[in-house]
C-alpha cells in the first residue's frame, strides 16, 4: 500500500552500440533526461536487441534476444520499455509485436528461457525517446527546460526508415514525421524541410558496398544542403555512421560535395539545456559540427574537440 504513489520507473535500455562508438548518444540521452527530471535506469543485466526483426514469422528464435530483454523489464519491476536507438526500437518493438499476437510462439520462447525465474507475458510497452517526450513530457515543458536557445540553427531531421516503418511501429505519420521539427522548435532552433528525410541511408550495404552508401549519403545530405540546413540530426546510430563517416567516400564521388554536420538529436537536447561538455561529446563526431555552431553563437570558443 506504501507504494501507490510510487512514481514507475522508466527503464532505459542503451543497446551495444551505445556503450561503444556511440557514447555521445548515450551520454547526451542521460543528461538530457535528468535535466528534464526524469528519472532513468539502465535496465540490469541487458543483452544485445538482435539487430534487426527477422521478417519470417516461423524464426522464433530470433525474437528471443528481444524477449529476454522484456523480460528484464519486469524483473525491474516496471512495465515500459524506452531506447533511444532506432535499430534497437524497431526490433524490439516488431518482436514484442509478435509473440503478444502469437501464443504459441511466446509459449516456445518461454520454453526455451527455462532457467529465467520470469515468463514473459506481454506485458511490457517499448517506447522511442521522441515518443516518450512528445506524449510523457510535452514539449511545451521541454522547452520550459530550455537554458540555451538554439536560436538561428537551421537543422535538418533525417529519420530514415526505422522509426516509421512498418506501420505497425510507426508513432508519427509515416510519410511525413514531424516529431523531431516539433522537438527541433522547442529547443529554439529551426527545423528545415528536406525531401530525403524518410530514404533509407543504406544500411548494412555499408560493408560490402560502401560506393551505394556514398550515392545515399550525396542524395540525402544534398538535398538537406538545398534547403540551407546547417546540420542534420537523427536517432540512429547505423545511419550517423553512414551520413558522416561515409561523407568522405561521397566527396569522392561528387566533387561538388559539401561537408554537414551530423548529430544525434540527443546532442542538441544537451546543448540547449546547458549540459557539461563530456555529455556532448563532439569529439566522436566525424564532421567537425563545432565552427558551425561557434558561428551561430551557440558554444563557447573555449570548447574544442576533445583529442583522439
């Protein structure tokens, strides 16, 4: 009875790549949550989401990594689930998706998880930052939050696939998301409209095919160069590899190539809200986003790349 009250807790789930080369998304996500006052646990003991949602509805195999991490959700005695990676979202949702409409296939998993001392039963909600900040916090009082406008930054909101598509885990329009302008707006910068915003970056064709990953990356930042964007944001960590790592091999490819910025949205969130510099973390960006933002007043001229 002592517990009503209790506020619920809202466990976060990092995934690999943020606790590796994408530290700067980790690191921003945290202290951007606790200067909203919202109170986030790294799920315990969490293992890799799977990567990518196994699209043949018999490879129940593949939905167990995704379970097994709900299934930690509620040994934290809490009933959501929210990450901030679009990889990580997509599959974990898609699995949830599955064995909560497939009683047989979530009976074979629990099965197989015969030593976890929790079954799984559906239970569990998985949530997207953006949409935890849209519907949970409102931007309105997000932008309450705000200590350093990110006023005259003109940004462009690229979401690629994996946070609209397939519609069943879409939380905005799927032809035209709008979630991140409205976040872009609350932080005082300005969101610019780009056609390329929902194109697939290319994905894993970034191992075996690096050339069709530079023709993506020249289209998609092309086309945010056309509208004057001054950086691109997004909110996976596949896609930053591929929109900035990948801007040399575009360069190449097109001589008249430009260099933008790419952040994570979560990066901007810190800097609006005033955080210390190791929750920024530039240093880990490929395209330097420091003269642009020293041009727009937007950092001090003492921050500089930390070295490598």
């Amino acid at each position: 009875m002592g517990n009503e009250n209790k506020p619920m807790k809202l466990a976060y789930y990092p995934g690999c790549t943020l606790k590796n080369q994408a530290v700067n998304f980790d690191a921003s996500t945290v202290s951007s949550m606790a200067k909203l006052d919202v109170e986030v646990e790294e799920l315990d003991r969490w293992n890799c989401c799977g990567t990518v949602h196994a699209l043949n509805s018999d490879n129940v195999m593949n939905r167990v990594a995704p379970v097994t991490n709900l299934i930690r959700v509620k040994e934290a005695q809490a009933s959501e689930l929210m990450t901030g990676c679009a990889m990580c979202y997509n599959t974990l949702k898609r699995a949830n998706i599955d064995v909560k409409s497939r009683a047989d296939a979530l009976a074979t998993i629990n099965d197989f998880l015969s030593l976890e001392k929790t079954k799984y039963e559906g239970d569990v909600d998985v949530l997207h930052l953006l949409e935890y900040l849209r519907d949970r916090v409102g931007f309105d009082n997000l932008a309450k939050k705000v200590t350093r406008p990110l006023k005259g930054l003109r940004v462009a909101c690229y979401y690629g696939c994996l946070l609209v598509r397939p519609k069943e885990v879409a939380f905005d329009d799927a032809e035209n998301p709008m979630v991140m302008e409205n976040l872009v707006r609350a932080l005082g910068a300005t969101p610019v409209d780009f056609s390329h915003k929902t194109e697939c970056c290319g994905a894993y064709h970034t191992v075996d095919k690096p050339e069709v990953i530079a023709d993506r990356t020249d289209k998609i930042m092309g086309s945010a160069h056309g509208e004057r964007a001054d950086l691109m944001v997004v909110s996976c960590p596949l896609c930053a590899f591929n929109l900035d790592f990948r801007q040399d091999d575009a360069r190449r490819l097109n001589p008249d190539f430009r260099n933008m910025p790419v952040l994570y949205f979560t990066q901007l969130m810190a800097l609006a809200f005033g955080c210390d510099e190791p929750s920024l973390r530039f240093d880990l960006q490929h395209i330097d986003p420091l003269p642009v933002l020293k041009a727009r007043g937007l950092v001090q001229e003492t921050l500089d790349r930390a070295p490598a």
